[in-house]
C-alpha cells in the first residue's frame, strides 16, 4: 500500500524557520537566533553540495557497473574521486590541486564558453535566414545594431551606432525593459516566497 | 618525492592547450575524445567544488569542532554543536530513499530560510528601488536647468527619454499581467488596453533580450580571445618562440 | 450517445474536444443551448469571415446538395466528406471499393477513440490523403490550393463535435468555470485570470482516452484526421529552407574558421592600432573609476569575487585593471566568495596579474574563501561579517581587519562577477546595510540586466563596468595598457567578423532558400 501522509512537522519548520528570518529584519531582538540559523543553513547547504557529489558518484559507479557507456563514467569517476581526494590532502591552494585546476578546468570551461562564440554567431544567421515574424524581426534588429554599436568593427568605428543608437537602447529601450522585467520578476519571488511560508507550496516534500 | 614546479608548469601548458584545442574541435562536430574530455572536466569541477565545501565550511564548523569536544578543548557551545550534527546527520538521511523522508525538516529549514531571504531581498533590494526609479524617471532637476538655460531642445529630450522609458518598463509588466474580466461562460478576457499594452511589452522585451544575447555573444567573443591568446603564448613557449 | 464513465465528462474528454468545445462556445453558444443533441452543420452565419473562399465554395455545394434542413444525424453528411471524392454522396451508401472498405467496420457501441487512435489513425490518415490524390477523382484540395496552416483548424473540423454528447448543463470542470480559482503557477489561488497552464502550453501528446462514442465510420475516420493533425502539431516541423542551405556542417566550418582567423591575426600581429573607447560615454564606468580614485590610503575594500571559469578568461583583464587602481591606492583586499571556484580564481589573477604590487607579493591581502550557502551566507556575511562562518585560518585574517564591524565599515564593496544573478544577489541583500549601493564589475553577459539598477531610487549600484570594452576603457581612463588593450583589437576584429558572418550567413540562407527545389512549383515552398 502506497501512504502518502503529509509531514506537519517539515511544514511547520519552514514557517517557523522564514517567519522568524523575516521577524529579524524588523526586530533587533532576534538578531542572534538569525545569525545561529544562518550559519546552520550555511552548513547544511555544505552537506548538501556533497550530498550530490555522493549522488554523482553513485549514478556513474552504477553505469560502470552495468556497463553503460563504462569508459565515461570511469574517466568521470577516477577525475572527481582523485580531485577530491588531493584537494581535501592538499587544501585547494595546495601545489596539485592548484595545477588541476589551472590545467584541467578553467581551459575546458572557458573554452566551451568561448565556443559559445562561434554557435551564438551561427544561430543569429539562423535566426536571419529562416524567421519573419515582427518580434524576430525587432529581435534581430535590435542584435544587428547593439553589436554595431559594440565597438569599432575591423577598427573602423561607426558613429552613428557606437555614440547614439546603441547607447540609446542600451540606456533606455532595453533598461526600461528590464526594469520592467526585474519588477515582475520581483513579485513573482515575493509570491513564491509567500506561499512557502504559509505552506501552499512544500517543495521539501512535506 | 618532491615534484618540480617547472616540469609541472611545463606539463600543465601543454594539458592545457590539449584540452583547449580538443573543445574547440566540438565546432567540427561531437566525437569521443571531446567527450572524453567533456566526463573530465566534469569529474574534476564536482571533486573541486565538493572539497572546497568539505575544507572550508564543514571541517571548520562540524569536523573540528567535533574533534575538539572528544579532545577535551571544546571550541563551541555543546548545545549549537548538537543541533549542527543533528541537522547534518538528518541531511545525511536523504541519500537512502527509505530514510529519505527523516530529512524533510531539514530541507524544510532551508526553504523556509531561502524563501524568506529572497522575499526580503527581492522587496528590499528590487521591487522597492525599482519602482522608486520608475517613479522618478523624469529628471526633473536636469530639465529645470535645461529650461533655466534656455536648452529647451535638451529638456525635451529629457521627457521625452523619461516617457520612452516608462512606457518600457509599463508595457514589460502589462505583458506579465493576467488579470481578467470574467464574461460568464467564456474564458475571462484581457482588457483591451492592457492586451495593446502587452503587445507593446512584448516588443521591448524583445529589445531586452537581444541587449541580452548580445551581451552573451560579446562574452564569449572575450573568452575566444583569451582561449586564442593562451594559445598563441603557449605555443610560444613551448616553441621557444616569441 | 451516451458517456461510459462515471467521472466528470468534460474532465474525461480529451484534450482537442475541449478545444473544439471552446471554440464553438466562443463562435454560437446560443446554437448550442438551442438544439442539443443534434449535430448543426455550420451554416452561413456561423462561418466565420475569414474563411477561405475553397472553403465557401464547398460549403456552397454542400448546401446545394443537401440543404439544411436535411442535417439529420442519422443521415448527416460531416463536414470532412467534403474533402472526399463526390462519387461518396452518401453516410448510407457502399462507397466505391476503397481501403477504408477492406477492414469490417466496428459497431459503433464497440468503437472508441483509443481504437482509433491506436490502430487506424496513421492507415485512416493514409486513406484520406490516397482519396484525395488518386487519379480520376476531383479532389477538393489540389497542390495549386493554399495549404492549411496546421495550428489553425478550419470550421469544417470543428462540425466533428459529436452532437448531443455533452450533458447540457455546466460540466466543465471547477477550474474552467468563470470565477474559479487558478489551480497551478504562481497565479495560484486567485480567480479570474487567465489560464496560467493553457492548452497551447501542452506540448506533449494529448492522453488517449478509451471513451465509448457512437460514431459513424465516416465520424471515426474524421476523428483519426483529427488526430493525426494534432500529432503533427507536436511534431517539430522539418525547416525546408534549413535543408535548402547545404550541408550546415560546412558552413558552420567556415564561420568558425572565418571568426577564429579574424581573432588570431591581430593577436599574433600585437596590434595595437584600433582606438579605445571614451570614458565620455560610459558615465557608470567612470564612477568606478571616480570612487576608487578618492578612497583614502589603506581603506579596507571588500571584493565579492563571484567569478566561474568560464568568463574568467574575458573577466580577467577588467578585473585585474581594477584590482590593480585599487592597489594603488594602497586599499586593504579583503575577497570573499559564494562560488566554490571564486577563492581559487582570485588567488590565480593576483598572482598572475598582480604579482608584482607590492600588496601582493608580501601577501598584504585576506582571502576569506568560500561561503557555501548563496543567499544565505551573503545575508549572515552582510549582517555580521565576523560571525559568519568561516574557517580556522579566515579567523586569523581578521585580526588585521579590526575595525570591520559590519559590512558598511568597508571603504568599498566591489562585486566582481561573471553573471548577474550573483551581482543581483549581492545588491539585493545589501540594499539595506550598505546605503551608498556597491561597484559592480562584471562580465559583458551581465550589464543588460544590472544595468537597471544604477538608476534605482533608493541607490543601490553605484557604478559598473563590464566586459573586454569595459578593459580597455578603464586602462584608458588610467593611461596604461595591460590585457584589455591587448586584447582590444582582437575584440574589434572578432566583432567585425560577427556582425559580418550573421549578416553573410543569413543573406545566403535567404538566397538559397529563395531557389526553387528541384521538382517543385516555387511557389509550393513554404516559407520556414
């Protein structure tokens, strides 16, 4: 038989625990028990972050075993238990763990990053060739005029674009935006935030 | 045995630009080493990051002090020890499915915390001044001493600034609006005005999201430079070039 | 016809006879309330304006043929007959021997639409598409004909609603009905809004259901239509103008290769010629510039160092000829970091870049690590820089920083960042302790959005300066060169080759994609 019962319990720490960070901001009395919380949070968020090293390791030690895509999942394996193991040893600013990190992943993530170079370029020409509705037009145009307004192009330096146009979207056009966006997205965090803290929403499986 | 730091630096600038060249080959098409490499730098960045969360936050604040406590020099409070422990041990819980359920309190804890800090911060940090700045977008002293000046083309440059502005940051939240009027058995519809507004808002977060894209492609054009850069360098170098 | 379900019908139906259900509510309720139990074919003043004239056209026949008055559900001709040849006049009749005929046609108690879904949608589907191409009949739509669009059904399709299977009172669902409170989304709760899960947001097939309809052959055939026009719908649309450009694989070759080459030239040349952009106008760079200018020798400044790998090749020369206005005006570094990565990467660029101040050298700097914890550590840090928790050696780091109580005693809060979302983190959890607002120094990915926060009312960023342009700009304003003009003409150059290769590669796709296929009418292509 499949219970499902709901937890009171988790539910009334996450009000409890919320109400009181809230409280604190008003309420100098509480500042202590705000500062115990948040250390505590800062260490379960700690475990937490090992807890889906635990998880890493367990899905691809379990595909090692079963013999999907083993070769992967071992490189992936040996990389990250031989990472941890010398930067817990060494301490992250130790000699090797150090050169791991200079060597192996700044090179592979900021190269990936710049990839993005090359792709994002290839999807703008995309977006050029196939689309005619107005907002990919608006889209693409506003793209095509940002970017001329970027910087001189082969150092030719284009006026119009890097003095008026540009500035002007980026100053006006695309800020007002986004203040209008930050603001719904503000109240969209304030709603969410809201119904965690009378318990509508219990994404801690409560 | 001691390792020399300029064998190691040596090894290091040739893995580097090894790996540099195999990402970048991605541009060519998906193969086995790119994935290779793909599984590596992923295996590397979790052991990172994990370690770094071990040596800094738990040794510091569980593990010692725990040791401490055995030693016999306690370092914290035996009661705030407790809780932290018991908390830990209690997060430890969700890696088994069948205990899993003993941690919801505390995953609780941190959505309740999480929750409360974005509520304030988000009214204190965004939605506060930003509804401040919306209100005062018209540069009143500006356009004062532009009229004082006789700048009247200036001044109304200002307001008219002022109002596109608005009109940006009115028409992004219309957009977002899904108030409606009921009309009996139909689907509720959008005022007529706030659906033309919407429309507008639309445009300009299509404006926002290019100043977005090309702020992206611009970031990663400065990646390609410094990847091609090191490049450059560390053929030098290995060369014995320039 | 009856429902064999003892749940809410209209929650039973699926998802395209609600939409059919809606449409027609929307187009003639009072049709509907009117003559329940019936199946209306649409008449001239139910169609809509916009109908094609093919469209009216058939209707005009159909009319013609049968008359109004005739639309008896036992003797109903469905509107999708239409698009059969005319030698099928009628429901009653054996058609002429065709693959539809070959398969021994289900009772209709025994028919549901699971069948059809399940078995004869793709053959049924088929058979239509055979009828209506075979030779020596008279299709009703040939090639010359404008296709249908497949988001937009026709009225023709929405006659499918079976008449009568509906129960005339309200059997929509709580959530639909007027008033009802909004089930799922952040809208959640409240009444009255629009749908924040609509049915167009639904991408995933639609359930089939096993409800037992009586429905002619002809009305199951339609439904297996319907359904295949829905199935397509998720279907994601082959782009004919894609496959008209070439083998993408080329192409995106020679883009790269055209981009890389615009980059390395000015690289391996040193060029130094492409002029650096004024301070005149970037005002928010020039207030970073401004406050660290005036802070007095030996104020402590704290640097949030939200920096990933990724953009830490672009992040660098900005970073480092900010670090290095600081350092000279000898302030006390103190970073701190809520990325895992971040204390490593500091401690890289110091030493790689700035080894050589002073400062540096003799390790006159505090690095305080890593906080795990996001929000939350950036709160406890803010509230209570001492308290918070940090590790052994951090405890020491403080000893030479007493007079830092709180986050406000810090001459400077200065964010370094690759993303905005740490930046925004950091101005919205210091609004309130830091009055003045914080220096945002920032990958270019980051400016769009933080830049709506210089104007906030009350302050809280007061300057930001981001990217390889914000290098270049900020040594300019120093009058020194470090990487940011290095990198300055390859940025120019990497720029020029973008905007030129977006330009090339989408001309030549409209080019090409413009070019008859072999084989085709160009007029028959469609337009992706």
């Amino acid at each position: 038989m499949n219970l499902r019962v709901r937890t009171p319990l988790a539910a009334a720490v996450a009000i409890a625990a919320g109400l009181l960070i809230l409280l604190s901001l008003f309420v100098t009395d509480f500042d202590e028990i705000r500062g115990r919380v948040l250390n505590w949070t800062i260490l379960l968020a700690a475990i937490a972050l090992l807890l889906g090293l635990v998880n890493l390791f367990t899905v691809h030690f379990d595909r090692l075993r079963s013999k999907q895509k083993p070769f992967y999942s071992a490189v992936l394996l040996v990389a990250m238990l031989a990472t941890f193991g010398i930067t817990i040893w060494d301490g992250s600013q130790g000699l090797i763990p150090a050169w791991i990190f200079t060597n192996i992943q700044i090179p592979v993530e900021t190269s990936l990053m710049a990839m993005l170079a090359i792709t994002l370029t290839l999807a703008a020409a995309r977006l050029l060739q196939h689309r005619n509705d107005l907002m990919s037009t608006i889209f693409a145009a506003t793209l095509f005029i940002l970017l001329l307004g970027s910087g001189p192009l082969f150092g030719i330096e284009l006026p119009l674009f890097t003095n008026t146009i540009g500035p002007y979207i980026t100053k006006i056009l695309s800020t007002g935006a986004m203040r209008g966006l930050l603001i719904g997205v503000g109240l969209g965090t304030l709603l969410t935030g809201l119904r965690i803290l009378i318990g509508a929403d219990r994404p801690y499986g409560g | 045995m001691q390792l020399d730091p300029v064998f190691l630096s040596q090894l290091g600038l040739i893995i580097a630009a090894a790996l540099t060249l195999i990402t970048l080959s991605y541009v060519v098409g998906d193969h086995p080493i790119f994935r290779t490499v793909l599984y590596l730098f992923i295996g590397v960045a979790a052991g990172y990051a994990a370690a770094v969360a071990v040596q800094d936050v738990i040794l510091t604040q569980l593990v010692y002090p725990i040791a401490d406590e055995f030693a016999g020099i306690p370092s914290m409070d035996l009661v705030e020890l407790g809780i932290r422990a018991a908390l830990s041990l209690l997060l430890l819980t969700k890696l088994s499915p069948r205990t899993a359920r003993l941690g919801n309190p505390v995953t609780a804890l941190l959505a309740g915390v999480g929750a409360a800090l974005a509520i304030a911060g988000a009214v204190q940090g965004t939605i506060l001044p930003q509804i401040g700045a919306a209100a005062g977008i018209f540069n009143a002293e500006a356009f004062e001493l532009s009229l004082q000046g006789g700048y009247y083309g200036e001044g109304i440059q200002i307001v008219f600034d002022g109002m596109i502005l608005l009109l940006a940051t009115v028409a992004t939240l219309a957009y977002f609006h899904f108030g409606a009027a009921s009309r009996g058995k139909q689907e509720p519809l959008r005022n007529i005005f706030v659906d033309a507004l919407a429309w507008l808002g639309a445009m300009f977060i299509a404006i926002a999201l290019a100043a977005l894209f090309s702020g992206v492609l611009l970031t990663a054009l400065g990646a390609l430079i410094e990847r091609l850069s090191f490049l450059i360098n560390a053929a030098g170098a290995l060369l014995g070039g320039p | 016809m009856s429902y064999h379900s003892a749940k809410d019908p209209e929650e039973s139906l699926p998802d395209w006879l609600k939409a059919l259900r809606k449409r027609q509510n929307k187009e003639n309720v009072e049709a509907v309330d009117e003559t329940p139990g019936t199946v209306q074919p649409p008449s001239s003043s139910e169609t809509p304006e916009v109908e094609p004239e093919w469209l009216q056209e058939i209707r005009g026949r159909y009319r013609h043929e049968k008359g109004p008055e005739e639309a008896e559900p036992a003797e109903e001709q469905p509107s999708l007959g239409d698009t059969q040849p005319h030698t099928v006049s009628k429901i009653g009749e054996t058609p002429e021997p065709q693959p539809i005929e070959e398969e021994a046609p289900l009772a209709p108690e025994e028919f549901t639409i699971e069948d059809a879904g399940a078995q004869d949608a793709e053959s049924a589907a088929e058979v239509v598409d055979e009828e209506i191409e075979a030779p020596g009949h008279t299709p009703a739509f040939t090639e010359s004909e404008e296709a249908i669009s497949p988001g937009e059904l026709p009225s023709w399709l929405q006659a499918l609603r079976p008449g009568g299977s509906f129960p005339k009172e309200d059997t929509r669902s709580g959530e639909m009905l007027p008033g009802a409170a909004e089930a799922a989304g952040p809208l959640a709760g409240l009444s009255d809004v629009l749908p924040a899960e609509p049915d167009l947001a639904q991408i995933g097939k639609p359930p089939v259901f096993s409800t037992r309809l009586d429905i002619t052959e002809n009305q199951r055939l339609h439904a297996a239509a319907l359904k295949r026009l829905i199935d397509e719908e998720s279907k994601p649309t082959e782009d004919e103008s894609r496959r008209a450009v070439g083998p993408t694989r080329v192409l995106n070759l020679v883009m790269g290769a055209a981009l890389l080459l615009s980059v390395v030239f000015p690289l391996l040349t040193q060029s130094r010629s492409v002029v650096r952009p004024e301070s005149g106008l970037f005002p928010e760079a020039g207030n970073v510039y401004d406050l660290i200018d005036v802070l007095p020798a030996g104020a402590a400044v704290l640097i949030a160092f939200e920096v990933q790998p990724a953009t830490f090749g672009e992040i660098t020369p900005l970073a480092s000829a900010v670090l290095d206005h600081l350092l000279d005006r000898q302030a006390a570094l103190v970073f701190i970091s809520t990325q895992p990565t971040g204390p490593g990467l500091a401690e890289k660029l110091l030493q790689d870049q700035l080894g050589e101040m002073p400062n540096v050298a003799t390790g006159d700097y505090v690095n305080l690590g890593y906080l795990s914890g996001g929000m939350a550590a950036l709160r406890s840090f803010i509230n209570d820089p001492r308290g918070a928790t940090l590790s052994g050696l951090q405890a020491d780091a403080w000893q030479n920083l007493e007079s830092i109580d709180q986050i406000g005693d810090f001459g400077l809060v200065v964010v370094i960042s690759s993303g905005a979302e740490e930046a925004r983190a950091w101005v919205e959890q210091s609004a309130g302790a830091l009055p003045g607002g914080l220096l945002a120094v920032t990958s270019q990915q980051a400016n769009p959005l933080l830049r709506a926060y210089l104007q906030s009312d009350p302050l809280t960023l007061r300057g930001l300066v981001s990217g390889v342009q914000g290098a270049a700009l900020y040594e300019r304003m120093r009058a020194r060169e470090g990487l940011g003009s290095a990198y300055w003409d390859a940025y120019s150059f990497g720029l020029g080759a973008i905007v030129l290769l977006i330009l090339l590669g989408g001309l030549y796709g409209r080019v090409i994609s413009m070019k008859p296929e072999k084989g085709k009418p160009a007029g028959s292509q469609r337009a992706a």
